[in-house]
C-alpha cells in the first residue's frame, strides 16, 4: 500500500527529500511550505558554494555527505543544464602563526579525499589569485558554485512530475502524532499522513517541540552580511579566498567568492539576529529575542564568546572595520571597492542547553516523524546524500 508521506519545509533540503520520496514511486508525497515560494530563507540567501569537504571532521555526517552530496549535486546541474562552474577555492594563512591552522585544514581535507587538493606557497598563490595576500594556502581546484534556488526550483519540478504536491503559502500550525497516522494543521488545511518529515530551518525547535521533541537543541539564528564588489574591480578575485578559520568558532569568518553569475561578494559576517527570519537591524521579535536570551546555555555562551560577538556586531555597523577584515587578504582593496550591501542570509545554528553550538547535522525520530534537528552548511551542497540517508537510515526506503 503506497504510503502519504508529508514533507516540513520547502528549502533544499527539504525539497532533496520529497523529490527522492517520490522517485521511490512508494510514496504520495506533500511538500508544506509556509513562503510564497520554495527556497525563500536559508537556501535562497547563501553564497551558493559547492563545497569540497575542506573543513569537517574526517567520518561525520558532515564529512560524508558532503562528499556524496558534491558528486550529486554537480550530476544533477548537469542532467538539468543547470549552471555548474568550478572556480577553485584558496584558504590562507595570512600570517606565520595561522600555518599550524592550514596544516590542520589540509589533514583534514586530505582525510576527507578532497579532490586534487595541493598545499601551496605564496608565488603559487599569486599565480591562481594575482592579487591575495599570505605565505601559505591550500588549494581545492574543484570547489564549485551554483545557483541553489534554482536547483530547489528544479526539484520541485521534479515532485510535481512524479505526482506529489508541493503546496505554499501553508505554514503548519500544529503536529498531532497518533499511532498509525500524524496529524498536520495548516493555515490552509488539514492534512493526515503516515509519516512525517520535518525540514524547518529557522523553525525546526518549534515544529519539534510541536511533535513533542525535547527542546534541545535550541535554534539560535545568526545573520550574516554581505558586501558586493564594484563591477569594476571584480578582476581583484577570480575565485573564492577564504580564511584559516579558527576553531574555537563555528564561523568561517569574511571571505571573497566569485559566484556563478560572475558577481563578487564579501562575507558573510556572524552576528545575531534579533528575530529567526531577521536579515536586518530591524527585523526584531521580541519572542525570539527573549527565547535566546532565557535559554539555560546563554551564560555559557556570552562567557565563551563575548569577543567574538563584539567584533562581529561592530564590523557590521562600521564599513571601515568590515572593510580592514577584507583587506587583510587582498591589500589592493580600497573602501570604495565595497560598492553595496548585498543582503543577507540567517543562518539557523542548532544550540545545546549547556551552550554548545551543535556543529554536525542532526537527526531525530519520535515515532512517525523524522526531524532534522540541525542542517547548517554545508546542507545545501550535501541535500541530496541528506535525502538518501534519510531515506534510508530513518524511512527505512531504497534510494
């Protein structure tokens, strides 16, 4: 008997799972999105980045599906004529003391079988990036970009052709898990299905709660802000440069990255949002403000990293503080060059209640419903390898 599957969120994880449900021909599927359109937060405001698996510890979630996810991701640009361009990524040490850091990196991303990977130095550097700055880097030459709302777009398409629903505008305002069926109010409607998968991003602690999940992880939304490069200076960067990041911080920090359509942009920066959909200073929800403040791990976490914030907050409200973390890595860099504010995304962190950020994707299962606790990047390259492990690991499906 072919089971009624529903599907929590309509960004691209969300969107690889429903697609791969209904490829399996086993399953009516119901994709239920609260926007007017699919990949409207998360997946529609990133930098569009494919990534290699550089940074993950080797045998995570992360380090797996991403390399899973890469080969699919590009097989899937290409089966749709979908753009797919391998621009090549260099992370820099800009100074001597960041060195023990790259080596690290490339441990890692040796580990993690990173394709044609080459650590280089600074003459090397100057060849694939004539004007970066540093004594040392890795190379990732396959390190790609793609438009990923696009490819979200593209997956809808396949949903409908394969007979499932993907119906927006319908935000779901309850979950009533029962023993043979789940229950689903909607702004739109009712549904019932025999199964359940929650993809919600910003959202995924309250559906969980909703389904009855403990409250940890709780999501604490971080904006990150982008500047965008004079069209006339684009030539200062033919691919991405990235920064060693520091391990003590869940963020990659401010970094270059020539994205598919031929446009550069700087960033992101990490600062919090003060509501879970809040791309700017004055988006504010007071419910969301107070609900991360009275988490138990906030002490924790202001303690661990007041600094950082400090910094963050600050560049985001100073172009010239913004504009020196830039210049670090390429010195021809005038202010100037920093032409416009190019939006933002939030990016939904998954935070423990003893202050932990959760670093790896996440997985739950209460009964019927499948939620994804925690999907920060690198969830877009790897949402296709998510939808089969999924599938299989949690639906108990072939893929």
């Amino acid at each position: 008997m072919t089971e009624r599957i529903g599907v929590v969120g309509g960004g691209i994880v969300g969107m690889a799972i429903a697609r791969a449900l209904a490829l399996t021909g086993e399953a009516d599927v119901v994709v239920l999105e609260k926007e007017r359109r699919v990949a409207a937060h998360q997946t529609g405001h990133n930098s569009g980045v494919v990534h290699a698996g550089l940074y993950y510890q080797p045998g995570s979630l992360k380090a797996v599906l991403c390399a899973r996810g890469r080969s699919l991701t590009r097989e899937y640009c290409q089966d749709r004529g979908l753009p797919y361009r391998e621009v090549g990524k260099l992370v820099v040490a800009v100074t001597p003391e960041e060195v023990p850091r790259l080596d690290d990196i490339e441990r890692r991303a040796r580990a993690n079988g990173v394709p044609d990977l080459a650590r280089i130095g600074s003459e090397r550097m100057r060849e694939i990036e004539p004007h970066v700055a540093g004594v040392a880097a890795v190379h990732s030459p396959h390190t790609a970009v793609v438009d990923y709302a696009a490819i979200t777009e593209a997956m809808a398409d396949d949903v409908r052709r394969s007979g499932g629903q993907v119906l927006l505008g319908t935000e779901v305002t309850g979950v009533r898990a029962g023993e043979r069926t789940t229950a689903v109010a909607t702004t739109a409607g009712s549904h019932t299905f025999d199964r359940l998968v929650v993809c919600a991003g910003l959202q995924s602690d309250l559906l969980a709660r909703m389904v009855g999940a403990s409250p940890s992880p709780r999501i604490l939304p971080f904006r990150g802000e982008y500047w965008t490069l004079a069209p006339s200076r684009t030539d200062l960067v033919q691919g991405m440069i990235y920064p060693v990041p520091d391990p003590r911080f869940p963020f990659l920090g401010v970094h270059f990255t020539r994205g598919v359509y031929d446009d550069v942009h700087v960033g992101p920066n990490a600062v919090p949002a003060l509501a879970r959909e809040g791309y700017g200073w004055g988006d504010v929800s007071a419910r969301d403000t107070f609900g991360s403040l009275a988490w138990p791990g906030a002490p924790a976490l202001f303690r661990q990293h007041w600094r950082m914030g400090v910094r963050e907050i600050s560049a985001s409200l100073l172009k010239p503080l913004y504009f020196r973390q830039a210049r670090a890595f390429v010195p021809e860099l005038r202010p100037s060059d920093l032409a416009e504010k190019a939006g933002a995304g939030v990016r939904a962190q998954a935070w423990a209640a003893d202050g932990a950020l959760v670093d790896d994707f996440a997985v739950d299962q209460v009964g019927s419903v499948t939620l994804l606790r925690n999907a920060p990047s690198p969830a877009a390259t790897s949402s296709m390898a998510i939808a089969e492990y999924v599938l299989r690991e949690h639906l108990g499906l072939p893929v």
